[in-house]
C-alpha cells in the first residue's frame, strides 16, 4: 500500500505515469506547505536584470545556479514510495524521473525526504525548453517517449531525515549530490561558486550562450538574487492617471492591457517608469484629448482613478519576468473590458499574469489594438497562460442597477465643489463570487484642495447594511451650504 497517496484516486495518463489532485494525498499538510515554501522562495528572491545587477549585486560569495524554466515542485519520500506535488494541488507519481528518484533516494539509504526543484522539459531538438512545455506534457503526454522528457532538478531540502538545510546553501547542495549522485532524469541542479563577477560571467553563459532563463545567486550573508533578461512586449493602452502633489500636471502612470482573440481588452497591468519629466507633462495633455466614457473603475498606487482612454493607441515596454500564480500559488486573475463605441464596459475577471518590473519604452504609431499585433500570444511566448483562447463576452456579467442617486454643490470663493453619492445592486453576486451584492461610492470634487478629486467606496451583501451607509453618508457630507440638485 502507497504510504503517501491513494492510487485510486489518480488518473492513468499513459504507464505507469499519473496524475491527480491534492486530494488523493495520505498527509493534507503537503499542499500547505508546498505553497508556503514556493511563497517563501519567491519573497527571498531579489529580481534584477542584467543592468541593474552589474549596479546592484552586492561584492561578496554566492552560490550560481541557472534559472530553469519549469514548474516549482516538491518530491515527497517516506515509507519506500514518492510522489511529486505542485503548489496548485496537482499530484504526479509513476514516470520515469519518479522511479529514478526512488531508486536513489534508496541507494542513498535516506528514510524520508522533502525536496524542492524545477520539474523540467528536455527537449529532443535540445532547445531550450518552457514551462509551457512542462504544463502541456505532465497534463497530456500523447506517447511514453514524452513522459520520459521530464526531469527533475533538485536545489532545495526542506527535510532530509528530520533535517532543514534551506538556510544552508552549502550544506544541501552536498547533500542533493550525495543523495541524487548519479541521476539523470533526477538529478541536483548544477551549482558554481563565485563573487558577483562570476555571477554575471555565469549569466552571460547560461543565457547569452545557451539560450537559459537566468541565474540565481544566493548568498546567507548577502541575500538571494534572481537576474533575468528584460522581456519587451507591445501592449494597448486604455488608461492614465494623474500624479498628484508637487508633481501634479504629470502622468502618473498608464493602464496597460493585450487583446484577445474575440477582441476584448484584457488588463496585464501598469507602468510607471521609463518616462522623462518632459514626457509625463506632454503625454499627460495628449491622453487627456483620448478620454473616454467607461463603466469600469480602477485606481493607481496613490487612490487616483485612471481616466480610460478610446482604444488604439499601442507602447513598447520591457519587464523583467511574467508569472501567473501568486507567492500562495493562487491563479491571477485580471479584468477583461469590452469597448462598445461609446464606453468601457467590465466582462469579468479571467486567469492572466502579471508583468514584473514593467518599463516604458515608447509608443508604437506602426502597430494597433489587435490581437495580433498586442495579443496574448506575446505572453504565451513567455509562460503559460490558463484558458488563453475562451471568448471572454461568452462570459458578460448582468448589468447593474442603479438604486439610489444624489448630487450636492456648493459655492466657495467662486469655484464650485460638487459631491456625487450613488448606490447600485450590481446583479452579479450569484454568478461572480468576487463581486459583491451592493455597492455605494462617493465622489467629492473641491477645485481648492490639494487633491482636488477624491473617492472612496463600500461593498455590501446585505441591501440593510448598504442603505445604513447611504443613510450615514448622506446625513455627514450633504450637510447646511451644500445645495441637492
């Protein structure tokens, strides 16, 4: 009997070689910590590209490995058996790495183990491999000879007969090759020691040479390093907000999104960086000339709401890496918007990435807001993204309705303040878990203010709490001056 998983519960794929959920798991706690010890190798890390790590990686000792492009996994043993478990609940058990990890894992004379690694492709055409190569084999290999693609790269041990050795680079790295000595498809990952010259020496090996991912630098003393090449892609802009304060009169930042194949806006994020002063000022004026109606709302870093944009206008960024899971392993979802000629209107929210490090570059007069010119498939390119070819307006939420309206104004020093209150039941609630039942939104515009618009906002299911906010909101901001039109 399988110590670690209920065989039964996983699906044959071809052989031996299955696959299932986290609920085929003997111990419940693995998954928990799958995701806590991906979480954590994420937050330790300090993304930085090949400029800015020859700026910023501190002088001192480190440990070099390639950044290999695959899937985080950990490989679990006890009792004689093993299984491989990814931070979003999937088990795998039974190819060929598997048994050539049990087999030395054996030899080594190890009682239990929990190792952390990068499940990778090797491709035949010796290419380097994705870690949409990984998702797409370890689902739905179509022969045998694709399973035994798969290999596993060793370069943590989170437990090795009662022993954590994360905090000992050192260390675990001599035991991953004393317990995987010999391994092919399971193996440690390959490992130079060098100061910051010779990690930027390894980077220009790994990935100017061969064609890699990137390279980690850990250090317990200097901390842990992940440098990357920049990735450029072409994305649509469909919003801008303001900066505020003493650089008021500047862009803040723009609203960046790429276009499905149905043509649907697809939110990836925002930028910030990569434009001059001069370029904040005028880009500021000329976004101001696009503004459009919309539906949809969202606010930048500093609570300012983006003004939405009429589509077509395209900029060339650079980011350092694309991801589609959160530090907890949890898919990001974004909001896929649909322009009807007149306004935005909100779909809903569909699994994307986010784009790390993204950096203006410039925009492009030559290309526009179509799928293939700022598609999805730029990302695919990168990583794998779930669901990439669903028509999006297959998915429209109900529209709102509108319950309760007010506006005041007020005269003061001859400029005019104006406060909106609105409350809507957005119909959404029982199709949509991350939309709320009922939502109320004040809006308070004073031109003499430091910052002259400001918002704020409350979400409810219960239509008695939502009408106790109105009640409250109305009786504090309508007070004596301010005339309800």
């Amino acid at each position: 009997m399988n110590t670690l998983v209920d065989i039964d519960q996983l699906q044959v794929k071809l052989g031996t070689y299955r696959t299932g959920t986290a609920s085929a798991l003997k111990d419940p706690g693995l998954l928990p910590l799958a995701k806590m010890r991906r979480k954590t190798a994420s937050q330790l890390m300090v993304p930085l590209d090949r400029e800015t790590a020859h700026k910023r990686l501190p002088s001192g000792k480190y440990l070099i490995m390639p950044k290999i492009d695959g899937e985080f996994t950990l490989l679990v043993y006890r009792g004689g058996h093993i299984v491989s478990l990814n931070p979003y609940g999937t088990v795998r058990v039974g190819a060929p790495w598997h048994d050539e990890a049990l087999r030395l894992l054996k030899t080594a004379g190890v009682k239990s183990a929990i190792l952390g690694g990068e499940l990778y492709v090797r491709r035949p055409d010796g290419k380097r491999a994705r870690v949409h190569d990984v998702v797409s084999i370890a689902r739905a290999p179509e022969t045998e000879a694709a399973v035994a693609t798969l290999a596993y790269a060793a370069f943590a041990i989170y437990d090795l007969d009662g022993q954590d050795l994360t905090t000992k680079p050192l260390d675990q790295i001599a035991a991953l090759r004393r317990i995987l000595k010999g391994g092919d498809r399971a193996h440690a990952i390959e490992t130079h020691e060098g100061d910051a010259a010779e990690v930027m020496r390894r980077f220009a090996d790994y990935v100017d040479k061969d064609g890699g991912e990137g390279v980690v630098a850990l250090s317990t003393d200097l901390g842990w390093y992940k440098i990357k090449p920049r990735h450029t892609l072409d994305v649509a802009v469909v919003g801008f907000s303001d900066s505020i304060e003493d650089r008021a009169g500047m862009l803040h930042s723009l609203l960046l999104a790429v276009v499905r194949d149905d043509g649907t806006y697809h939110l990836v994020g925002r930028t910030g960086g990569g434009f001059s002063d001069d370029q904040r000022r005028q880009f500021l004026i000329n976004l101001g000339k696009r503004a459009a109606e919309s539906q949809y709302a969202e606010v930048n870093s500093d609570r300012v709401a983006y003004r939405m944009i009429t589509p077509g206008l395209v900029a060339e960024i650079s980011c350092l890496d694309v991801i589609t899971t959160s530090s907890e392993g949890e898919p990001i979802e974004r909001m896929v918007l649909d322009y009807d000629g007149h306004q935005w209107l909100g779909i809903r929210r569909l699994p994307l990435a986010s784009i790390i490090s993204p950096q203006f570059l410039r925009f492009r007069d030559d290309k526009g807001a179509n799928p293939g010119d700022v598609g999805l498939s730029q990302l695919e390119r990168i990583t794998d993204i779930p669901a990439s070819d669903a028509p999006a307006r297959d998915a429209r939420l109900p529209a709102s309705t509108l319950l309760r309206r007010a506006v005041a104004t007020k005269e003061l020093k001859g400029k005019t303040m104006m406060r909106k209150l609105m409350l809507w039941k957005t119909n959404k609630e029982s199709v949509s878990p991350e939309h709320p039942a009922y939502v109320i939104a004040l809006t308070d515009f004073s031109p003499n203010r430091k910052t002259p618009l400001e918002r704020d906002i409350r979400v409810s299911s219960s239509l008695e709490q939502i009408e106790a906010y109105w009640q409250v909101w109305h009786a504090e901001q309508f007070v004596k001056g301010w005339v309800v039109k």
